[in-house]
C-alpha cells in the first residue's frame, strides 16, 4: 500500500501520471500508470498535495466519445481516495465518469454511481448502488443506501436509513424510507415507495401512491391514491382515492372517495360534508345520524 498525491501539475486530469506524486508537497515519483485503474494500486490511498483543494477531473478519451475506464471494474479497491472527483467536465458532450467500488471522503460531482463508499458530499450524480453517508443533492437516485442528507433528487429506488434526512424538494417515486419525511412542494406528487416512518403531507403537490406502513399526517395537499396501514389523520386538504387499513381521524378536510378497512373512522361526515363515493367496511362511531340511517 502506497499514498500517492494529486494535484493539476500537467494539467486538471486524473487519468495523466504526471499530476500523481509520492510525496505530499507535489514531489517524487510518478505511478507507472493512473492509481487504481490496475491492480499495481487498487490498495493504494489517493490525497491531494497539501494546499491543493481543486477537483481532478476524470476525462473520457481524447474524443470524449466513450467512457472512461471505470473505477473499480475488474477490481477490488481497499484504498481511500480523499481527492475531490468531477467526473463529466464541462457543459458539452462527453459522458460521465464511473465508479464501481472504492472509499471516497471528499466530493464527487457529475458521476454515475454503480457502488463504493462515500463520506464525502454528491452532486449531480446518476446513483444506481453504493453507501452514502454524506450529503447527497440534484442526483437521479435508482439504487444504493443513504444515512445522509438527501436535497433536490430524484428517486426511483434506493433504502433511506432512520438517520436519513429526504428534503420536500425531492420527487419520491419508490424507495423503501425508513426515516421520517415531511412532503412539502415538490415537481412530482408522491407516487410510490414504502414507508415505515412517520410521513406529513405539508403544502404538497400531493400523494398519488406509495404503502405508508406508520402514521400519516395531512396538513396541506391532496391524497389520490396509495396505501396508509398505520394511524391516518387529516387536517386539511381532500381525499379521493387510497386504501386506508388503519385508524382514520377527521379533523378538517373533504374526503370524496377511497375505500377504509379494519379501522375506527372519527369525525368523518357528520360532523361537516357529505358522504362521497368510498368504500367503508370499519367501525365509525359517529356516522349515524339522528334518524339513524348511517352511512347509506
């Protein structure tokens, strides 16, 4: 295992060795060839020359038409790199760099994702696997396990651990989310995804789909679909449509629609709007009226 130190002496790559240097103040020896793209260096730690805080950017070839060697493939990276990664320079065509395995500490931007380690901050990724303790904000997320920060992404799938923080600016369309999450004004309604945390509909474009697995709070916004098995209290806003397997508590709020299983209904139309067009096979203790006629 060997440290070796990079900084932008030829020129911003990191494919070019004569950025890499054995010692950290930019001096010494060069690698035989660019670390961890051969097994000569996959255990190797890269850093950067002290003082040096730019990126290294990890071009296609020449021609920018194809990619990159990809970090990690047809190897098993042990080392650290804690040298800050853009892996699509530029605003023109080349496509983004990728990474297999490795430990990252420091940020990476414009990068597809296929697995690694990363501690340190993601930007404008393309994430289909990996473990992210750090922040993460505007990537397309299809996969991996997050305990950080999650900002302004869009996600597909992926495992968002209890210590994850999902911004409302985020379109969630799955996932399995086991933090809790405040849904606030978003590009997309919610329109898939497990949730087994606490969930707040809050000034939302709305909820469409998705099994929310413990309690649901609806402040403001609209819900037209999905599951809710756990405690369901509306404050605000309509229901039209979902299947609600748990304790449904009216507060405020229409409801025109959806059917509601195995729960007690408090407050649901007598107190404030008619009935619509759902589907109630529970127990509501306020739904007679004084005729007695119930809920036909």
């Amino acid at each position: 295992m060997a440290n070796w130190y990079y900084n932008n002496a030829a020129d911003t790559t990191f494919t070019n060795v004569n950025n890499w240097w054995a010692n950290s103040n930019g001096t010494g020896a060069h690698p035989a060839t660019a670390p961890w793209t051969t097994s000569a260096t996959q255990a190797d730690n890269l850093l950067p020359v002290t003082g040096y805080t730019g990126f290294a950017q990890y071009f296609p070839n020449a021609n920018g038409e194809e990619f990159p060697v990809k970090l990690g493939e047809g190897l098993t990276i042990t080392g650290t790199c804690s040298v800050k990664l853009n892996l699509r320079p530029g605003d023109e065509d080349p496509p983004f760099g990728w990474i297999i395995g490795g430990n990252y500490t420091a940020e990476i931007t414009n990068a597809i994702l296929e697995g690694g380690i990363f501690s340190g901050n993601v930007t404008g990724a393309n994430i289909q696997g990996g473990i992210f303790s750090s922040n993460v904000s505007s990537a397309n997320i299809q996969g991996g396990t997050f305990s950080g920060i999650v900002n302004g992404s869009i996600i597909y799938n992926g495992v968002f651990n209890s210590t994850a923080t999902v911004s409302s600016s985020s379109d969630i369309f799955g996932g399995t989310f086991n933090c809790s999450l405040i849904r606030g004004f978003s590009s997309n309604p919610t329109s898939g995804g497990v949730f087994n945390a606490p969930v707040t509909l809050n000034n939302s474009t709305g909820i469409t789909g998705g099994a929310f697995n413990s309690t649901f709070s609806q402040s403001v916004g609209n819900v037209s679909g999905g599951t809710f098995n756990g405690a369901y209290t509306q404050n605000s806003g309509n229901v039209s449509n979902g299947t609600f397997n748990g304790t449904y508590t009216r507060v405020a709020g229409n409801v025109t629609g959806g059917t509601f299983n195995n729960g007690i209904i408090n407050q649901f139309y007598r107190d404030g709007f008619p009935p619509g067009a759902f589907v109630f096979g529970g127990y509501n203790p306020k739904a007679l009226d004084v005729l007695g006629t119930g809920l036909v």
